[in-house]
C-alpha cells in the first residue's frame, strides 16, 4: 500500500477532529457542555478510525492472499508453458528424423 492513501486519511481524519474542535471551542455554550461534545466526538472519531483501521488490515490480508494466489498461478502458468516448449521441441525433432528417412 502506497503513502499516499495512509497520509491522506490521516489528514482527513485530523482535519476532521481539528475543525470539530475549534467549532466547539468557539461555540456559544456553557464549558461543561462543549467539554462533553468535544468528549462525545472524540470518542466518535476514535471508535470510527478504530473501525477503519480494522477494514483497512482486513483488505491488506485479502490483497496479501490475491497476490499469493496470483504468483500460485503465474508459475503453474510458467510450467505448463515450459511443458508445452518441451513437447513441441521432441515434436519438432520427431518431424526432423521423420524427414530424414
């Protein structure tokens, strides 16, 4: 997995809780108040990256098992092509004597 859709979401994520923050910060409210909704998002946000970071090892499991299953393929594919060559080369050779006679 590349850097870049790990940094963007750790920005989007920080970005969101940072925005939410001065929101709240700056809202109109009494302290115990905007303590308890910087509280309630904060705890929002942690329960939805742990959800995200969850998803995002569950899909490098899947892509780890494609790729292994992929190279799984590619070198049944190398041998039956290396079969094949071998078969065609006896044929070859079968058709060179059979020429000769």
């Amino acid at each position: 997995m590349s850097n870049f859709p790990k940094g963007f979401l750790l920005g989007l994520i920080s970005g969101s809780v940072l925005g939410s923050l001065v929101a709240l910060l700056y809202a109109p409210d009494k302290g115990a108040n905007t303590r308890d909704k910087i509280s309630y998002r904060l705890n929002n946000y942690m329960d939805e990256l742990s959800q995200l970071i969850d998803r995002l090892q569950d899909e490098k499991g899947i892509v780890s098992d494609a790729k292994m299953e992929g190279d799984h393929i590619v070198e049944e594919a190398q041998k039956r092509a290396e079969d094949l060559i071998s078969e065609a080369e006896k044929l070859l050779e079968n058709i060179g004597e059979a020429r000769k006679k």
